[in-house]
C-alpha cells in the first residue's frame, strides 16, 4: 500500500511533464498537514512551489465516495466563473502513476484560515472575511448549472430526501456502534422532509479552512474541497456552513463559545439575513432551517463516523481521524437537539 505521505515522483515527473505545462524540472512533493478525506501534496519544481496534487486515497473505499474525478469536473466547469477555484490542469485516472487516480490544479498561494475566530485578524478584518464568504456562497449557488455544462452534475429535485438515504446507507456502511441519537435521525428526516425542490451547484463542504484568501485582503482567490458538490438545495449548503456557529472551539474549530460582537463576527441571524438579502431568497422559513441544520449535522456526524471506520480499518488519511470521528455522537445529539426544537432557530 502506499504511504499517504509520500508519493512517487519518480513515475510522477514524467507523467507531469507530458501532461502540465510548466513541470519542466525536479518534482518534489510534501503532503498537507490536516484533511481526513482526500490526501493532498504541494507539488514543487526546482524548489518552488507549483502545482497542488489531490488523489483517493488507498484502500477499499465506498461507492461514490472520494470522488475526484467530479472535484476535477466541477472545479474545470467553474474556473472563469464568479466563483474563484483553483484552476484545474489535468485528470489521470491510470492508478499506476501515485497508486491511486488524482488529479493537478495550480497552487494559490495564500492565506488559510483554519480558526473560525481567524484569531490574528482584527475585528474589521473579520468582519470584511466573513462577508466574503457569504458574497462567494450567495454567487456560487446563483449559477445555472446549465451555463456552466453541469446539468447533469446531480440529480434535480428531491434533494433531502436522496441525500438522508444515501448517507444513511454510508453511515450503515461504516457503523461500528449504536448511536440512538442517528437512528431518531434516520426515523424523523424522511418523515418531516419540507419537500423543497430548488436545485443548484452545492459545495457540500463550504467552511473558512476550505478557501484560499488574498494575501492581504479579504478576497477569496480559492475555493477548494468540492468533494461533496452535486447539484442539491442551496439550504442544504448554508446548513453545513452554518454549523460553526453551532459547535464550540475545542474539539470543533467552532462559534457557539465565542463572544461574537467582540470578535467582529456576524450572529446567526445576521448572516442568514445577509446570504437571503445577496441571494434575492427572501426570508429564511424557520421550520425549513431547522430541518436543514439537522440534515446538515446528521451528514456531519455519517461522514465522521467513516472517517473513524477508515481509521480502524487502517487507511484514513490523518492520524486525528479516530478522534474525529469519535465526535460522531455529539454531532447527531446536536442535531436530534434541534430537530425536536430544544435548540434556537437563531432566525
């Protein structure tokens, strides 16, 4: 098996050279420290940073999971759109040059937050850094998929509902305990599905540590991770950003801990307003939102607990994944939480 440090540059150089230009020179790679999905390399020539390499990772790996090749895809379909990626450069799917299919994009280099207190900033700073995020998510799902060649990116319509079962059959997959707080989940989702029907290009992942900002200011030059985009309900996507606010520091990287006003960051409400007033959605329905936060932790929760599978099993790309996913629990109690409204709709 190969070790998901390292790569083998000596099959890589050649492949590079004939299929990116510009990686003309002596290859080296250095994985990125973090991530528990897709292991992920800064690809260097001659000593300077060039290329980024992301790839599957070993092992037997579910259906449809760690799909890279649809991260090259949505990422090639949105490179000259309002929304910045990295720019995409080439796909190989021959497993026999890294030991699994990957994919190159250009480095943006910049900076990355993976705090969402962004604890070196100011607060006006902060301020300006979450306004971007919601400027950039309000474009991304104000895109026609069919403009941008991705109508066939997912399926239209019936999104929660296609969602709770696929990720229920993930979290099956990977079960290696009882969790009551899922099984209410897996009961209580399908029955209270608000039946909503829009139908967008959704990141699936849209967090602070999953973007590349301007060196010095507070423009995002890169979205990355588009593992979990398909086309889906853009409520669905505002849920799992919004998680943050939602989960404490320690353990979370989250909000819900945190004095906000001092901080320089938006409450809740004060970013749902600003995402509804950019997207032209009109007030958020507060049942709807809680039906979305809670489909968005349940995922949350069937994701971490494969991440803690993949850890038992051997091939989980972070050394942190059995910790991670330990909290698979504590992300479906929150959720139950506020499906059966014990938690504020923040509205």
């Amino acid at each position: 098996m190969t070790d998901v440090r390292t790569l083998d540059t000596n099959r890589l150089g050649p492949w590079l050279q004939t299929h990116v230009p510009g990686a003309e020179g002596e290859i080296s790679a250095e994985k990125f420290a973090g991530g528990q999905s897709n292991p992920t390399y800064l690809l260097s020539v001659d000593g300077r940073p060039r290329f980024v390499l992301r790839r599957k990772p070993d092992g037997v790996l579910l259906p449809s999971a760690h799909a890279i090749e649809r991260e090259y895809r949505v990422t090639d379909a949105l490179k000259d759109s309002a929304v910045p990626v990295a720019r995409p450069l080439a796909l190989c799917e021959d497993a026999s040059i890294v030991g699994t299919p990957f994919f190159i994009m250009a480095y943006a280099q910049g900076r990355n937050f993976w705090d969402a207190r962004l604890p070196d900033l100011t607060p006006a700073d902060r301020a300006a850094i979450y306004d971007e995020m919601n400027r950039v998510l309000a474009a991304l799902h104000a895109i026609n998929p069919a403009g941008v060649g991705l109508s066939d990116y997912g399926k239209p319509g019936n999104y929660f509902a296609r969602q709770v079962a696929r990720w229920t059959r993930q979290y099956r997959a990977t079960q290696t305990q009882q969790i009551d707080a899922m099984e209410s989940l897996i009961d209580w989702l399908p029955a209270n599905d608000p039946g909503l029907e829009a139908s967008r290009i959704v990141h699936g992942d849209y967090r602070n540590d999953n973007m590349i900002f301007a060196p010095t200011e507070p423009r995002i030059i890169a979205v990355l991770d588009w593992e979990l985009s398909t086309l889906g309900h853009p409520l669905a996507d505002l849920a799992q950003h919004l998680m943050a606010w939602r989960v404490p520091k320690e353990g979370y990287r989250g909000l819900s801990d945190a004095d906000l006003p001092t901080l320089g960051i938006p409450s809740e409400a004060d970013y749902l307003q600003s995402y509804a007033q950019r997207s032209g959605a009109g007030a958020i329905d507060p049942t709807h939102w809680r039906y979305a936060l809670a489909f968005a932790m349940f995922r949350n929760a069937a994701i971490r607990q494969g991440v803690y599978h993949r850890a038992i099993s051997g091939n989980a790309s972070s050394e942190a994944a059995a910790i991670h996913g330990a909290r698979a629990g504590e992300i479906a109690g929150l959720a139950w939480r506020i499906a059966r409204g014990e938690e504020d709709a923040h509205l």
